[in-house]
C-alpha cells in the first residue's frame, strides 16, 4: 500500500474544546457565520478533509497556517469553500417566486420600460439567481415591455461564484424547475447536463461579497433584493444589523425577500411587510 494511501486512511484525533473555540471564533470573526455546538461534527468533517489533502495531522498547527498573512490567506480563501457552500435549488419556496411575479407584474404596469435590478445574496452556485433573471424574463414576455434588466449574484465562496458563472448543472438540479422553462431558458449539452442560454446569462454578474461588508458594497437603488437561506447562519443582533443594510439598498417600491422563520420581529422605518403569511417579506415605501 502506498504512503498516501495510508495517511488517508489515518483517523484524525478529535477537535478539543480549546481548538473548537478558536476555529468558531475565526469564523465568526471573517464571515459572521455561528458554528454551534450541534454543528461541531460539520466542522471537523471539513477541517480534517482539507487537514489530510494537506497532510497536516494536527488542528492548531493547521490554525496557525489559516492565519499567517498572505499565505495563510490563499489557504483560507480555499477552506471558506467547504465551510459555507449551502445546498440550494431553482425557485426554492415557491410563494416567495410567485410573490416576486406579481411584483414585478406591477413594477412593469407603472413604468414599464425602466430598467430592473435584482440581487441574489449569498446565491452559492447560482440557481436563486438564475431563477430571478427567468422570472422576470417571463414577466417581460407576457408584458411585451422593452424594459431591460439585470441580476447581480454575490456570495463569499468563490468556488460557488465560479460554479454560478458557468451556469452548467446536471439533471437533478433542475428537477424542480417547470418543462417549459427548462426548454426555455436551458441548453443540454452532450454529458447530459444543462447549460443556461447565453442570453440569460447575460443578465447575471456574479461577484465575491462577505455580507459583513454590505457598508463597501456599491449597490443601491435594487428593485428586488432575495436573501434566503442565509441569515440562520448568523447571530441575531448581525442579522438585523444585515437587515438595515440591505433595506438601504432598495429603491423606493423596492421588494426584499427573506427565507421564512430567518428573523423574528425586525422592523424599518422605510419597509412595509408584505401581508401574505407564506412568505417573509417587505417593500420599501415609495
């Protein structure tokens, strides 16, 4: 058997509670991100893959190497990877999808040939996005408009910003999403797996953003803002703090979507929630 076989096959030592404490505060302190005690096992599960690939056998000494400048930095950038891509899907929760068709329906009635802004946040390897950009596709063909419109998809993994720019994915993904729009909006490719048209495309920038530095992000006056799924991972106080930030993204009759259950009892003076018990959601006041 050869070495590396061998070194793969070696278990590694369980996390101890002071090496816990320090991978959870780095984390925290990066990204925002909370790994609960009930998340310990999710932790060093990826830590000890990477460890291995690696060949280091020891947590701390694998702390140290995250955290030395800009070495440590591209080695971070890499582990970010395997600790925050999240499992996602087309037209997840399908009220918050049918809310957003009927504002847009609106929006096109009262000016129907101004450009549209929509934002992804935390749109890991693309489907939310993409499903915004089909959305008000659809929007614009049965309203005839002229109206142009664009979807910016961000997220702190560059794996998955990579994956969302390449906008392939097998048969599986696309399970849930409707024949006729598969057909529509989806090329198969030779493998088997579905390309999304480059005119769609298009409509799609993705770029890299850490939503604890929402304050930087040069992004204002958003007609639709999704953010779902993605707030559970946080403290509540930085939630709300995630929150303000984006509702000061909007534009005036703006639209911002929030996974259900995400936060309990936040408020804007600006926003109005959405009176529609399937859904989590507030418009800004116009």
């Amino acid at each position: 058997m050869q070495p590396g076989v061998v070194w793969a096959l070696k278990p590694l030592a369980d996390i101890s509670a002071a090496d816990f404490h320090d991978w959870r505060t780095l984390l925290e302190e990066r990204t925002g991100v909370v790994i609960s005690e009930q998340r310990r096992a999710f932790l060093q599960t990826n830590l000890s893959a990477r460890m291995r690939e690696l060949g280091v056998d020891d947590y701390a000494s694998y702390y140290r190497q995250v955290t030395d400048g800009p070495r440590g930095a591209v080695e971070w950038s890499t582990l970010l990877d395997r600790l925050t891509v999240q499992e996602t899907r087309f037209f997840r929760h399908p009220p918050s999808f049918a809310l957003l068709e009927q504002h847009l329906l609106q929006r096109l009635e009262r000016s129907a040939d101004q450009p549209l802004a929509l934002w992804s946040v935390g749109c890991s390897s693309g489907e939310e996005a993409y499903s915004l950009a089909i959305s008000v596709a659809e929007a614009l063909r049965g309203a005839e408009s002229l109206a142009q419109y664009g979807v910016t998809a961000t997220d702190i993994s560059l794996s998955a910003l990579s994956k969302a720019r390449e906008g392939i994915y097998g048969a599986r993904r696309l399970e849930s999403l409707d024949s006729d729009l598969s057909a529509r909006y989806f090329q198969t490719q030779n493998d088997g797996r579905s390309k999304v048209i480059p005119s769609l495309a298009a409509r799609v920038c993705c770029a890299r953003l850490n939503v604890l530095e929402l304050a930087k992000a040069p992004l204002s006056g958003m007609d639709v803002i999704f953010c779902q799924n993605l707030l559970i991972y946080f403290r509540r106080w930085r939630r709300r703090e995630i929150l303000n930030r984006l509702a000061e993204r909007l534009a005036p009759g703006g639209l911002l979507v929030i996974g259900v259950g995400e936060v309990v009892g936040w408020q804007h003076p600006d926003l109005v929630p959405v009176a529609d018990e399937r859904v989590l959601a507030f418009t800004r006041k116009g």
